[in-house]
C-alpha cells in the first residue's frame, strides 16, 4: 500500500515575501480547503457582485469583470452540475477560487481581489452560507416535524393520558395537547432562526481586512444584489461572528427540543408505557436479544445535544479573547457552525421519521390513567366550588389519598359513594371522578380541554398547509 500524501503546496496568495512556504505543521493546522469549501457557491455569488461592482466603478477593466462574473457564474453552474470539484493543494477555498479564475482567464483572474481581501471576503460568505441554512430549517427541515406532530395530534385526538411533573402522574390530559406543546416549541426555534437571518443579512464586503478600501466601491450595489445592509463599520463586521453564535445558539435550542421529544419518544416506546409502537423503519434491534425493538434515532437525538451545545460553547471561547480585529482563532468557525449545522438536521428529520411512522396504542392509555390519583386535583376543586378554601380543600384529598395509600388502592377505583363515607364533604363529587371530564373543563385560551385543543390544531393545520404552500413543498 502507497501512502496517501498530501497534496503539492500551491503558491499561497500572499507568497510575495515568503522565500519559502509554510511547514507541513503549519499547513496541517491552517488549511481549511477540507472543509471551507462548502462555503463555495457563496463565495461565488459574492465575488460575481463584487466583481460586477469593479466593472461599474471602473475600478477595473469592464471587459475584466464581465469576464470575471461570467466566469464565476460558470464555476457556479459546474459545481452545481458536478462537473468542477472543489479540490486542490489550495490554502482555503478564497484561494481556490482565485486560482482557478486565473487558470481560466488570466490577468482577468488576478484582478478579481482588488479592494477587497479575504477577511472581508469570509466574513461575508459565511454570513450567506449560514443566512442559506437558517432558511432551510424555516421552510423545510422544522415545519416536516410539525407536520408531523400535527398528524398525529390529530389521530390521536380525544385519547387521554396523565401529564407528568416531576415524572410523576399528576393529572389527566389530552395526549394531542402534549404533542402540540412541541409544535409550539419548534415554532418558536423558527422564529429564532429568522432573526438570525436578519442577523446574516448585513454585509461585511467592502471592510477589506480591517480598515475599508482606498478606492470609490459602491457597497450599496453589492449589498443590494446580495440581499443585504451594508455594514456600518469594518473593524467590526470583518471580526465579529455573533451572527454565528446566534445561530448556534438557536440551533442548540431547537437541539434541546429534540432531546426532549426525544426523551418522550423513548418514555412512550418502552415497555413501561408501551405508549408508542415505533414503526420498522424508525427502529432497530438487538443483537442477541431478539426480542427488541430499540428508539435509536430519539437516543441518538438526545446523544447529540452535547456535541451541539458543546459548538455553542466552543464559538463562544474562540471570541472572547480576540484583540481587534480579524485573528486566524476566526477560522475555527467553521467546522463548529458546520458540524452543528449537519448534525441539528439529521435530528429533526430523523425525528419527524420517528414520529410520523409510529403509532399511539390508544389501548394502553387507560392504564396509565389507572395508578397515580390523577383526579386528586380535581377533587380539591370540587371541594373548592362547594366553598372550601383551596388550602383546606387540598389538605382534605391528601388525607384521603393517605387513606387510600394505606389501602392499596387508587382514586381511580372509587366512586362518589364510597368516597362520602370516608368524608362526606365528597358527596356530589361524580364529575370530578371522570378524566375527560377533567380535560374538559380546562376550556380557557392554552388549556388542555377537546374543544381548545381542536381549535388549536385546526390552527395548525392551516398554518402549516399555508407555509407549504408558499414555500412549495
Ligand atoms: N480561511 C480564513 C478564515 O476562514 C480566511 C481568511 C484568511 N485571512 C487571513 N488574513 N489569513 O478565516
């Protein structure tokens, strides 16, 4: 077997007063070609701006830069269609591009990084590349979970089951009002990341590599053919990155919320619950237990949060320290917006697989409503509406629940009867005994009751089906 070696250094972009290049200890640790070619297409739809830009300023030759933004078009184009790949013995992916301009067009291509340089150049790729993603999570990745959860709210509408504190069964609730309290979540990750492509939208090009450019640029006409603001001051907006810990910061968020459902998965699919019967494709076995049928997306979903949270963190650190302004320490960026950015995906698909190919065995809600006083509330309230202070009331069905402790028996297996003979002060309380009684008098603007939640999915539906259609999915 032949050892791979790396590829032959090419000229760096900044060779001129290096009699010889980086050591292979330097390139090893600041070549980011590997993975800053992901920011490629970005890159190249700001460099054709920035181009076209020079042309019309007369900054350079107007047949050089229309050679220019056809040519980077082109890359564009190739790269899309799988024809050019991003490889090369290049430094980052700013000197990939340069040099294959170059190849191609010649001077042209050795004119493209007038007035501009390549801190303002990342800065700004990056900012699209991440304002890209944080809309794909809008449109696509976060509303497949929703709708998923939405389908089953519906499908399992009317089903009660205990709502958990403290992972104890404390009162009855309608299972589509828990799935729906997700939604909400997930939701609310959307409008985070919509913020953060606000945050994205502003444009560092222009900066240069700290100071601004000494010559008459039109960052306006760039901003505006890259859908951006122009950024008001250079030193900051070639070294700041709060934009990325923004999003990861909104990423790890919507990652905690799919640890939690994920969580949930794993309740609802075990053998205690037996809540949740996961389809075949969203399973797995064991290999010497035969009898197994594992919640390896929902675990994994919940394993990964450490690594997303830890991407936060990590942003955090490279910041905190930086002298003005752009530091190398910037380029570590990447692979950590990168990384979350794949791994927060994988999750939210795997768990709308998760939950839209499983199945809630309604038959099993009862038992779980069988154990736990999940009335004793309602009983108290009972007492409550014949006059009782809440307190006293409370202190009444506590003294009973110790009773019935004592015994060996639930609430659930009493009747009014039976109740008023251990205290009279429970005669009449009939409804109070019935859980979907319970629900549905939670009737108010955020309560569990039948008729709220359908309106809230009803909600939902219609948001969703109107998202999709104006987003064409
Ligand atoms: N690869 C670098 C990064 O990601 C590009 C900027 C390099 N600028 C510099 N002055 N070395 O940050």
């Amino acid at each position: 077997m032949t050892k791979p070696r790396a590829p032959k250094p090419s000229r760096a972009l900044w060779s001129g007063r290096f009699a010889s290049g980086p050591a292979d200890s330097l390139r090893e640790v600041g070549d980011s070609l590997r993975f800053d070619r992901r920011l490629v297409r970005h890159d190249l739809r700001a460099s054709a701006a920035h181009a076209a830009m020079l042309g019309a300023r007369r900054i350079i030759p107007a047949k050089d830069a229309k050679a220019l933004v056809a040519e980077l078009r082109r890359m564009d184009a190739e790269i899309e269609a799988g024809k050019l790949r991003v490889e090369g013995p290049d430094e980052d992916v700013h000197s990939w591009i340069e040099r294959t301009l170059t190849e191609r067009l010649g001077d042209a291509g050795r004119r493209v990084h007038t007035a501009r340089s390549r801190n303002d150049q990342v800065a700004t790729a990056f900012r699209l590349w991440v304002r890209d993603e944080a809309v794909q999570f809008v449109a696509t990745d976060i509303p497949a979970l929703q709708r998923a959860l939405v389908q089953q709210a519906d499908a399992v509408m009317g089903v009660v089951v205990p709502a958990y504190t403290h992972l104890q069964r404390g009162q009855p609730v309608l299972l589509s009002h828990q799935l729906l309290a997700y939604v909400e979540m997930l939701a609310r990750d959307a409008e985070r990341m919509i913020r953060v492509m606000d945050a994205c939208s502003v444009l560092p090009l222009g900066s240069g590599a700290a100071t601004g450019v000494p010559y008459p640029i039109d960052r306006a006409a760039v901003a505006r053919s890259l859908a951006c603001d122009v950024s008001r001051n250079s030193m900051d907006s070639v070294s700041d990155r709060d934009f990325a810990v923004e999003y990861l910061a909104a990423l790890s968020l919507l990652q905690a919320h799919l640890s939690r459902l994920a969580e949930d998965v794993c309740l609802w699919a075990s053998s205690e619950w037996r809540l949740l019967e996961l389809g075949d494709e969203v399973s797995t076995g064991s290999s010497i237990m035969p009898q197994k049928r594992n919640p390896d997306g929902a675990e994994l979903t919940r394993g990964k949060s450490g690594r997303v949270f830890g991407h936060l963190a990590a942003m955090l650190t490279t910041l905190k320290g930086l002298p003005m302004t752009y530091n190398r320490d910037l380029q570590e960026d990447k692979e950590a917006v990168f990384d979350a950015t794949d791994t927060v995906r994988s999750c939210v698909l795997v768990m709308a697989d998760t939950v839209a190919r499983s199945r809630f065995r309604e038959e099993s809600a009862g038992a779980l409503l069988a154990r736990g006083h999940l009335l004793a509330t309602e009983l108290a309230d009972h007492l409550v509406r014949g006059g009782l202070p809440f307190r006293d009331a409370h202190e009444a069905v506590g003294a009973l629940v110790r009773e019935l402790d004592g015994r060996g028996k639930d609430l659930s297996e009493m009747d009014e009867r039976s109740l008023a003979r251990i205290d009279p002060r429970f005669r009449g309380c009939a409804a109070a005994l019935d859980p979907k009684t319970a629900v549905d008098r939670r009737a108010h603007a955020g309560g569990t009751a039948t008729k709220q939640v359908a309106s809230e999915l009803r909600r939902w539906k219609r948001e969703l089906s109107a998202q999709a259609g104006a987003s064409g999915a």
